[in-house]
C-alpha cells in the first residue's frame, strides 16, 4: 500500500506533489519519488526515508523543475523489495521516457518480467511495479497511443492497482487507472489532481470524480476523458468532497494522535445527534435498509476486520449478543477469507472498516455478498470501496483520521455499534424498554465523561512515565472490556514498540502468569459490574507473583490502595458502557510512553495506515 500523486495544470509542479504526498504519508513512508516534465525529459527524483529527504533532494535541484507544471509522485509501504532508492518510484521504462507510479501489488509480474526480458528489458529493481512500466512502453511503441497502450496493459495485468503514467512524448498528459485500488481525480480551474485520496489536493479543490474499477483516465492541463474497459467514453460524475482542509492540522498538538483522542467527546456528540433524540424515543437509524421482518427473522451476525476496527467488533459481538439475542461471530478478515464460512441470505454481515479499504476485509465482504448476506458497513470513509459494496452504510462521521494508531474512529465504530444494537433490539423487543431507556440516558452523558478523563491528562502521564522503559507490559480484563485489553496493548505496541498483550484476566493462571515478576507492569481494566470481583481475585493473584500494579477504575473501593502501585481512576459509568470510557486512559499511556520515548508516534515504523495488500 503506498500513496500516489499528479498534477496536471498551470501552477509549479514541485510544492503541489510534496505537499500531496504529505498528506498520504499515512499510507506508507519508507521512500518516496517523483517524475516531473520538464522542456525535453521527464526528470526523476527518489529518496529512502521519510518524505524530508526526498523534499531536501528536490530543494537542490529546483532549479531544474521549479517551472514544471505536470507530474506524478508516489509515497512507499515496500511489498515487494526494500526499502530502497532503486526500488523506490517512479518506475521507468529503459529509454527513461515512460514513468509510472503504482500502489497495489501486480501479482503476476514474474510472469511479465520473464516475457519482457525476452523481449529485451533490463530490470532494475525488485519491485513488481516494474514489470508494468516496461510492459506499457513495449506496447506504447507500436501502439503511439498512450491511453490505447494502458487499456492492452491492464488486460494483461493481474493483481490490485491504482497507476499513473506519463510519457516523454506528450509534454501534458497523464493517465491514470485503477482496479480494487483507489484513484481519485480533483478538478480544478484548467488543472486536476490525482491522488489515492482526497486529503492530496483537499486545499485546492472540493470537486473530484472517484474513478472505477477499470476505467482509464486521460488527462491534459485543459480536458479530462474517462474511458470504460472497453474505450467507450463515460460521462464523468463530478462530486462536491464533504472534508475540510482544517480537519487535516494538528490543531496546535504536538500529534495528530493526541488532537485526535481530544476530538472523541465532539465525536460521540455528532453521532448520536438526531439518532438518540431523547432517552424515550427510538434509535433513529435510517441508514439500515434492513426491513423490521428480516431484522426480526435474522439467525446469524458475522463481523469481520481487522486490528482496531476488530477489536471494536468484538465488542459489538459482545453487546449485540446481549441486547438481541442473536449469535455473532467475529473473525479477522484475513482468517475468514482463506477458509469455508457458512454463511446465506439469513446472515447479516458487518463489515468493519476505519479506511474503507483494507485489502482483507474488502475480499471478505465481496465473498459474503456473492453468498447473498445482507452487507452492512461500518466506515469512517462513507468515499470508499467497501463504502461501495454495502447493503446498509453506517457511516461513523469520525472525520479524516491521520495518525496511524486508530483512536478516534476506534470510538465512532464503538459508538455506532451501540446504537446498532439498540436499534435491533428496539424492534426485537429482545431488552426491556426501561432498560434500553438508561442505557440511551447514558450515552448522553458520554461526552462530558470523556471531557473529565481529558482533564486528568497530566496524571496520566506521569503514570505512563513510570513505566516508559519497561520492555513488556500485559493489560487483564474481563467480560466486555476484554477486548479493551487488546486495543490498550495494541496501541502501546504499535507505537512505542513495547511488547504489549492483552488477556482475559482468568487465562492469566494457564500460563501467562509464569512471566509474572517484580519487572512486569499488570495494567488491570477494573471497572464495576459483574465481573469485578472476579477482576480484583486475579490482580491479587498477580500482585502475589511481585508484578508492578496498576488499576484502571471506576471503583472507589479502599482495598485498591494496598493491591496497586498505581491507580487511574475514571468516571463511573454502567457496565455496558465502560469500553467508551475505558480506552481513553489507555490511549493516553500508550501516547505518552511512545512520545517520552521519542517515538514517530503518528508515522510508527514498518506500519500505514490503510493496508490495501492481502
Ligand atoms: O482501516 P481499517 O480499520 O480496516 O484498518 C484495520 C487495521 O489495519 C487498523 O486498525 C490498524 O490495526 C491500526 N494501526 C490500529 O491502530
């Protein structure tokens, strides 16, 4: 997965494709690139690393590109070969006079590079984006049409792509095409942008045309054609984008990550705004296309994702099965895909997704719905191609979320999910009235709870110091905040390299407990409800075994003084709720441990943001 970038217009190239690609760096950083047009070549330009050294590259040769107005940039996740200048893009083609820039995988390039050195091609790199440039010059040079050349290549491409390609012949033109990865056009005034999202070319224009599946784009500084797979040409669909530019600052924060754990309380207050109108009423979810028969009639819920979205499906398992009373399965997309599901027309499936485009569940989802489930999508990219394939959107509204730790978004499918459940169970008639009553009533509260833990951020930190150089951590929990236990220690592992594990606190005595000692860190997920007790007997235990002790909790209870080291407490909230208050704190440690550590928190090593690759 990588970002790409091109412009096409009458402004300098150079600023518009740096600054597109700083906005992508969520999709990948460990190189970067660009070809840019100038009187008679096409100049490339590449850099290791972060996007700084490819921005320090082209500040000593501006000279030379300075007055470009057309060109195409890429930003890298390496799939196939390192991370390296050689394999680092744009890719060419021998004579240098075709470039491409690519994100997706070609999965038949092995092939293709067998063909293509018989024919007479010497590759550079190891990448598989290679094989593509060669192959579109190679028919470009009988063809001399360069849209022409992208139609016979992509038929004899497999794989997942979003490519750019410019050739020396034509001083301002640019194609583009895509298939299962995301390509989008911006059309400004005599100039477009393309980009693998929006938040490239955001500032510059609302207006963009998501190309399809297939479709080649040609575009000039003055006209744009798009093309179906068969040459006809389509009329494009210009949409007016909902995002703000400002969303993408930090807002005077020292990271996106800790603005975006600040924004969470606005986050559940405009989602629940119109849905819960007052604790009496009904969830208003008009989003579900469901009718009342078949939601009444549903026998199976599957959910699938992955990381963070996962964890917030496992607990949408948990309060689903509580509030309806219809089994819920939850499985990580890239387990489900590779083995038999049983699933039919009597099965709903949620597919859960903060990009809208993570390569395992989108196949997952387009395999459920070829077996005729209803597909239900919670997305923070209603823009997106797993967007495209729903039944039902349920879209989360978290806003663009930039850091690579999901928090925010983490809160908006949490959040949603409730209301989903509240929903089914309203029509059900699973939960009693009263019962969902209060509960509504306390999801009202949530924000202001939010607001409070955000206040204590200072003790927060102090607690995450104390324990920054530790070299593991294990966080318990029970019942529906076991899920919680995992999102904590992935947020801590993600981003400040910490191995951290979350577990069912009672699975602690059937092994984990060996690794018990004074140097262990236990972070202890206490909150009041039913599985308390049974909480508090398993910190004993581990406080038995010398482990450093330290509670999340609602509870005022005195004897917590004696069993911790330290203690973060936190509003009281009911059972039910706990998941939404109870992460916070814990994205904060890991915050705070990754940044006292000096850690990339918002760019963490080896990981992007959207994984668009199986
Ligand atoms: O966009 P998605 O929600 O489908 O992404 C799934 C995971 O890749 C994502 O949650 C990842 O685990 C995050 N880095 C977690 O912070």
């Amino acid at each position: 997965m990588c970002g790409i970038v091109g412009y096409v217009g009458k402004k300098s190239v150079v600023g518009i494709l740096l600054d597109g690609l700083e906005q992508l760096e969520y999709r990948g950083y460990d190189s970067a690139g660009v070809a840019i047009k100038t009187e008679d070549a096409i100049n490339v330009y590449k850099a290791e690393g972060k996007l700084g050294n490819l921005r320090d590259v082209l500040t000593a040769h501006l000279s030379e590109v300075s007055s470009s107005t057309v060109g195409i940039g890429h930003i890298r996740w390496a799939t196939h070969g390192a991370p390296s200048v050689i394999n680092a893009h744009p890719h060419t083609c021998n004579c240098g006079n075709l470039v491409i820039v690519h994100n997706g995988i070609i999965e038949n390039y092995k092939e293709l590079k067998i063909e293509l050195e018989a024919m007479g091609c010497k590759f550079r790199s190891q990448t598989d984006t290679e094989s593509v440039a060669h192959l579109i010059a190679a028919i470009y040079d009988k063809e001399k049409d360069l849209t022409k050349a992208v139609h016979i290549a992509t038929q004899k491409i497999q794989g997942a792509y979003a490519l750019c390609i410019m050739h020396n012949d034509f001083p301002k033109k640019i194609v583009a095409t895509k298939r299962n990865a995301p390509l989008v056009i911006g059309v400004g005034d005599g100039e477009y942008y393309i980009a693998s999202d929006v938040p490239a070319f955001i500032k510059h224009t609302k207006n963009a045309v998501y190309l399809q599946d297939n479709q080649v784009a040609t575009i000039t500084n003055d006209s744009f054609k798009i093309e179906d797979e068969n040459g006809k040409v389509i009329e494009p669909k210009v949409e007016v984008l909902p995002w703000e530019p400002v969303a993408l600052s930090k807002m005077g924060y020292k990271h996106f990550m800790l603005k975006e754990i600040h924004e969470q309380p606005d986050i559940i207050r405009n989602i629940l705004v119109g849905k819960i109108k007052t604790s009496d009423s009904p969830i208003v979810l008009n989003e579900v296309n469901l009718t009342r028969e078949t939601l009444k009639n549903l026998n199976r819920i599957q959910i699938i994702a992955c990381g963070t979205s996962l964890h917030a499906a496992l607990i949408g398992k948990y309060i689903i099965e509580d509030f309806c009373n219809i089994p819920v399965d939850v499985e990580a997309s890239s387990e489900y895909i590779y083995r038999k599901t049983v699933t039919d027309e009597n099965t709903l499936v949620i597919g859960v997704s903060q990009s809208g485009e993570t390569a395992d569940t989108l196949t997952a989802i387009k395999q459920s719905k070829a077996r005729g489930s209803h597909i239900l999508i919670i997305t923070n990219r209603p823009d997106s191609a797993m967007a495209r394939e729903a039944d039902s959107l349920l879209s989360v509204n978290a806003g663009i979320e930039v850091s690579v730790a999901a928090t925010k978004s983490y809160m908006a499918q949490l959040t949603s999910f409730y209301l989903l459940a509240i929903y089914m169970a309203e029509i059900k008639g699973s939960k009693s009235a009263e019962s969902l009553k209060e509960l509504k009533a306390e999801m009202l509260l949530l924000p202001q709870k939010l607001e409070q833990i955000l206040t204590q951020k200072q003790q927060i930190q102090a607690c995450a110091r104390k324990y920054a150089n530790t070299r593991d951590f294990i966080y318990i929990a029970r019942g529906i905040n076991y899920p919680t236990a995992l999102e904590g220690a992935l947020k801590l592992k993600e981003i400040s390299y910490i191995n951290a594990t979350g577990y069912p606190a009672g699975e602690l005595k059937h092994g984990p407990i060996a690794m018990l000692d004074e140097t262990m860190p236990v972070l202890s997920i206490l909150m009041n409800g039913s599985v308390y007790e049974k909480l508090l007997s398993n910190s004993e235990e581990a406080k038995a075994r010398n482990a450093r002790m330290i509670a999340l909790t609602n509870s005022n209870n005195p004897k917590l003084n004696d069993l911790f080291d330290d203690i973060i407490r936190v509003p009281d909230v009911v059972e039910l709720l706990s998941p939404l208050i109870a992460i916070v704190p814990l994205q904060l440690i890991a915050y705070y441990i990754a940044e006292f550590l000096g850690k990339d928190v918002d760019q963490p090593r080896n990981l992007a943001k959207s994984v668009t690759v199986e």
